[in-house]
C-alpha cells in the first residue's frame, strides 16, 4: 500500500481521515481485548491502536504474529486521541507485511539494551534505526544543507576536485597509497592546492564538501582516517574575511539546525544554542599563556603545537567558540602568508570549539618566489609541486581560505562522545567493514 | 582595495558611482591619446576607459606597463555608454597590480589562440580564464545546486558513504587498490550497498553527490577513472517511482540551470532546451530491435549489452531523453529485482541521452534468501558481502534507486564533445596531475 503521509505528517485535526503509513514493528503489545502496534519511521513513532470488538480478527492476528523490527504498511482510520504520544492514534483497516524479521535481533533499536559503540558500528544498519542515531544523521544532512546554503548565498560555487593525486598536499607523511594503473598515486589529505588553483582559473570564491584521507596510525575519539571536509577558498580576501565568513558559516549551521531540527533534537534531550558572533580572538601567544597555567602545560613552550590538554584547558577557560591567530610561521603550514611587519608570525588561524579544534586557514602566500622559497624551508621539492606552483606565475590573486572538519562540527554541535558517532561508517586502523 | 561590485552587477543607472573591480587584465588596447584596459572577473568583462585628459599620468603608464593576465584592483568612476560591451565603462581613478603574469602565457585565455583538450588540462588553471570554460564550471554548480534542492524537497536525506572499502561492489573487476595499514582495500566503485543498507537503517530516501572509482582501461570521450555520481535510494519504493524521481530530476536540473546561468548559456552558445517529461519508456527488446536495424548493429542479439554503435542507433532513433525497461535479468547486477510474472526480465532501467547512458538503477531484490541465490549465481561469494547480507535479514523494505554521472549529464546538457572538459582535474590512465 503506497505511504499517504510520514508519522510526523498525521495531525489530530485530521480525526476521520484514512492514512497509510510504512515502517518497522516497533513495539508490540497484547491486553488481551486491546492490542497495539508502534510503527517507526523516519520521522517519529505512530501507535495503532487494535481494540477487539473494532478490528478484524484477521488483522490482530497479523499483528500478533509480527516479529519486532519487522516491515509493514497499515492502513487505517486517524482518531484524535489526546492521551496517544502524537495525540492521535490510528485504527487499522488493512495491515501488509512488507517483510520478515529474524530473531533475535543484532542490537535493540529502542535502546533499552545498551550496546558499547563497537556493537553498535558492527550492526550499523541496526543502530540507525534507534530515534537518537535516526536524529544524529537527520541533523548532519541538515547542518550540510545549511552550510552550502549559506556558502552558496555569499557567492561561492560549488567545485570537485580529484582524490586521487600524484602527491601529497603537505608532504609525504600520513598518505595511503593507491595502484594507479603501472604507477603509484595517493588518497588526497585534503583538496588545499586544488582550490588555491581554482583562485588562479578565476573561479573567485569556491567550496566543496567532500572525503579527505590521512593515514594517522593513532586512534582518538577525534580522529578518522576518512572525514568529511568543508573547504572554502576567497579570492580578493584576507584571513580576516575567511573568518568571518567562517564563523557566519558556524553561526547560521546552528540557527538552520535548531530551526527545521526541533523534533531531533528534542529525541537527543539537546537545547541547541546559537553562538552568538563575532568569535573571540585569541593570540597563539595568549593561548599558551593560558594553557601554562595547567600543571600538565607547564613546559610548553613558544612555538610548540599545542597540545591536548593545552587545547583542553585554552578550551575551559573560552567556554565558547573562539579563534586561535598570529601562529609562529615556521609551525604551520607552507602556504600561509607570514605577517608583514613580523615574518616570524603567519595569517593563519585555526577554529576552536572548547572541546577541539574545528578549521584551521590561513591568508595564502600568493607570491611564487616566496611560496617557492617557503617550500624548500620546509624540506619540500618545488619540483614536484609544478602543476601547483605554475598557477602562481600567471596571475594569482591574493586569496585566503578554510577547511572545517562535517565530523567534527556535528560531535561538537550534538555533544557526541566519539567522533565516530557522527559517521554512517566510520574508517579507522581496525575498521573497515561494514 | 575591497571589491565593491562583480562586472555583471554594474549597471548603466550606476552613472557616477564609485565602484572597485577585481580581476584579470584581458585585454590592453592603446590608441594613443585613448586607452582600454578590459577586466575580467568570474561574471564578466568590465571596460576600462582612460582618455589622456581625463585621466592621471601614472595610472595611464601603470595600465601600458601591465602584461596581461595580471590581476588588479581598479576604483573608477561608472559611465554610462551605449557603445561599451554592457552599457556602461569605468574611468579609473586607481589602479593596482595585485600581481603580475609572466609571458608569454601557457595558454591564451581569451580563445583566440586555439589549443588540444591536453594542452588545456595541463594547465587548467589558466584554461578555466576562458569564460567558455569558466561557464562550465559554473553551470556545473548550479546543476548540482539545482539537484540537490530538488531531491531534498522530495524528501532525500544527504548521506556520506565511506569511499574506502574492503570488497567490491559488484565482484573483483575494475578495482584500484589501496594499502590500508597493514591491509588491502579498495576504491569504492560505487556507494551502491551502502545506501541499500541506509533503507535497512530506516533513513527512508537518501542521496549522495561523491566521487566514484573505476579503473577501467580503455580511453574513451564518456569514462573517466575517477567520476561525480548521484545517488538515490527510496524505501517503500518501485523501479517506476525512482524513474520518476528520476526523469524529474533531470527535468529540474535543466530548467534550474536555464534560469540561472543566461550568461553562461549565452558564453556557451546554447539554447537549453528543458526535456519534456514522462521521458518515453523502451523496452530492452524493442532497444535491440531498433539497433539491428543499423547494418553495424545486424548481429546483436536478444541477451547482449547494447554496444555504443547500439546506443547510437537506438538514440538517434528516439532524438530525446529516454528510459530502457524490461532488461534481460542476467545482464544486470545481481542487486536487481526479478520481474514477478516472468523472473528472466527484471525491474532495471537505465536513462538515456541520445548520446549516452546518463544513469541506471533498479528495484532491488530486498528479500534475503532470493539476493543471495542471486549472488551464488552470479559466482559471487556471500561471506565476503556479509556486513551488507546482514542488512536484509531483520527487515529489509521493498526499496529502488539510481545513480546517474553528474559528468555525463553536464556533458550532454551543454553538447561537450569530451567528458574531461565536464571535470576541473580528469583523472584518466594517462592523466594524474595536475
């Protein structure tokens, strides 16, 4: 029977009108002359209700003999009902089952039986079904929709760049290799010298949301080896606009989210705030200052990265989303354009949420015979790079741009523990399947 | 100095406004006491009038000492003019060279100087200035834009569907491997099961716009190793309904793009005509009749793949978009439902465009037992897809879809002769950089 309306859809004002909904035996329950069905679908939870003296025998009977987490179409009569969880129950005329399912099931997807997130991963397709892990994935397709809304609106176009590279955007480190034919290519970390090649073709201001790869060895709550990135490239801009448009970019993921989201995050028990804008500003120099502080920083010193903890207790002490700026030049990366009046110092920045860092961009080094010098700096062969470095002989304009972690955004967004919980199938060294 | 305006944003009512422009140097042309300079940026050409009286000795000199293809900033002041190429020219009141092009060019931008597609990937970067090739590019991003708003006001989810993975999609052929760990994995050719076990995880309508791997050998104008698909799957869905979604999509696309890129269309020379919809249904056994009318074509027979010569054929016949329906169950993936009145066809189809395949889908054989009779048959070994065959088991709803190359449908949408101009960095078994 062809769905008429999702459980989300049915409303009590439609008391008397006849529906059919699709979705999986939730819930099951005999009271002898009374019975019930919860159907699940994406969207919520339906009861139907089967009073005996009301309902064919045959369709009880059915019911009855349904395995939970099977797959059925019921057709039935809407009956306003204040006491039902929607305020409305259904009253079936016709109930199919649209197919079986085994016993006993991988995972319980009400979750009244907890599963350590391994179980859970193991038996992905189990694990979405339960409302909260429903929720998680219906908030990322959102918070995306929301970002290349947003992204599309301050007039950037929406590019693909190749995975599959000859060489590795920062150096030879953490790359998978790929048999390309008779060669050997690599999985692209991360579409960095793409975009800053789309800014010499003059496609002016670009994103794209796709998979990067790094084949970091450690595993962490934070870490994957296949992520999704948002990257932003401006032309004509600093990385003062690249931030603003950043954490507009951050600020209007939320407010989108908590707007056409109410129901998720409702089953994820979350009152989502908006961060309010402009994000605070925190020198590289303030931030270990701070993280000095800390008894396990003590011994950081300027000019080193910083670390968990220092991340963790910079983080305590912002409480909010904030900006980390003025990086000492020789620990970032090589396209960043050092200051003008201090070399030592670079324009880049990353993005922090207290719990981690987010997105990290910088101004770019437009300049080729600096970008070439800053290269061979960093033990880098300006050779290999050619197809790169060829697009700043001819014009590149002066650009600056991001690249935000989706996982990261969307564990930090939602408060989930493990980024891999803001994944369908998450890559790590043990992982691979499903 | 900060942009102000792109070219097409300036108007003739603009007469005596401020305006800043960013971009390439075009075009030069001195004629003594009256030069131009002609800016180009992502939207446009913009023209830049110094007459000797008017306008300042240096910014005069700075423009004629200006190679072309730098970049530049220019604040000047709008005047209306029937004559220039939009209505209006811009008198400059400063000039600044943001950076300077070497010469001579790798590639002559404005066209004028024809080059091979080779020579214009290898330097891609000054290949996308030509606004033909920019149009491209920005169709590109409105086809895609146009998609997705479609398939989310249907109701799709976006998903991300791991690109790394452990078995083949549809057996051992066509694979690029990767050294994962200690491990061999693989490029994923399609995110085809991953989005069935979506349907099994009760995410209901799905989509993912991603990059698809396939090393296939063989150099062709329509295949590329490393692509763009568009993938949907529906629950509670028939091969009629994701044909519909389907045709619709496609249908919306061009009309999106016919009413947001004029200028694109018009840089391209074309006349987009928006397919009329239902696209016409064909059978497989019709398709083949059709075909062995072409001598070529006489010695096709029921139970082969139709060749591209057949494809040809089939399409010049028809002169539109169509659908091929009724497909002989051997020669489609073993994921394809049977037909139930007779299990020698089955409920596949794939979309045509005169010139090409554009997408294939099916309904799915969602019942457990009968997919992996299937797989046996098709000397397809279950334990390796387990972690998908699990999915089946605990309620698996009847569910259809497709995946369509987002490269071909630009391809034919904008008559390009070679797919590689439809991809910013073609990867092919030649072709790894840039």
């Amino acid at each position: 029977m062809k769905r008429t309306h999702y459980s989300k859809d049915i409303t009590p004002d439609m008391n008397g009108s006849t529906v059919v909904i699709n979705g999986w035996a939730h819930e099951i329950r005999d009271f002898g002359g009374l019975s019930f069905l919860i159907v699940r679908d994406r969207e919520g939870l339906v009861q139907v209700t089967m009073p005996k003296k009301k309902v064919a025998k045959e369709i009880i009977d059915t019911v009855k003999g349904l395995s939970r987490e099977s797959v059925v179409s019921v057709k039935g009569e809407v009956k306003a009902m204040e006491k039902a969880p929607n305020g409305y129950e259904v009253i079936p005329t016709a109930v199919e089952i649209l197919a079986r399912s085994e016993a006993p099931l991988p995972l319980d997807p009400t979750g009244k039986v907890p599963a350590d997130l391994d179980t859970r991963l193991d038996s992905r397709f189990m694990d979405l079904r339960s409302p909260e892990v429903t929720a998680v994935f219906y908030v990322r397709a959102y918070m995306i929709r929301g970002i290349r809304e947003y992204l599309s609106s301050q007039g950037c176009l929406e590019i693909s760049t190749p995975k599959i590279v000859a060489t590795a955007t920062e150096g030879g480190t953490e790359l998978f290799p790929i048999s390309y034919f008779e060669r050997e290519a690599f999985l692209n970390q991360s579409p960095q010298l793409y975009k800053q090649m789309m800014m010499a073709g003059g496609m002016d201001r670009v994103y794209e949301i796709g998979p990067i790869f790094r084949a970091e060895e450690h595993a962490t709550r934070k870490h994957l080896n296949e992520a999704t990135s948002i990257d932003v490239e401006l032309s004509f801009a600093t990385h003062e606009d690249a931030m603003q448009l950043l954490e507009n970019t951050v600020a209007y993921a939320y407010a989108y989210v908590k707007e056409r989201c109410r129901p998720q995050l409702k089953a994820l028990n979350l009152d989502l705030q908006v961060p309010g804008t402009p994000f605070k500003r925190l020198s590289y120099r303030e931030a270990i200052e701070i993280a000095r502080q800390d008894p396990e920083c003590a011994g950081l010193e300027y000019g080193d990265d910083l670390s968990t903890q220092a991340e963790h207790v910079v983080g305590q002490a912002i409480g909010e989303h904030y900006f980390i700026v003025d990086w000492p030049a020789n620990i970032r990366a090589f396209y960043s354009q050092p200051c003008d009046d201090d070399p030592s110092i670079c324009k880049a920045f990353d993005l922090m949420h207290p719990r981690m860092e987010l997105a990290s961009g910088a101004q770019r080094e437009h300049r080729y015979e600096r970008l070439v010098k800053k290269m061979v700096e960093k033990n880098l062969d300006p050779e290999s790079f050619k197809f790169y470095l060829d697009s700043f002989r001819y014009g590149m304009p002066p650009h600056a741009g991001w690249g935000m972690g989706a996982e990261r955004l969307l564990q930090t967004m939602l408060n989930l523990n493990n980024i891999r919980e803001a994944v369908l199938f998450p890559r790590d060294r043990v992982r691979l399947t499903p």
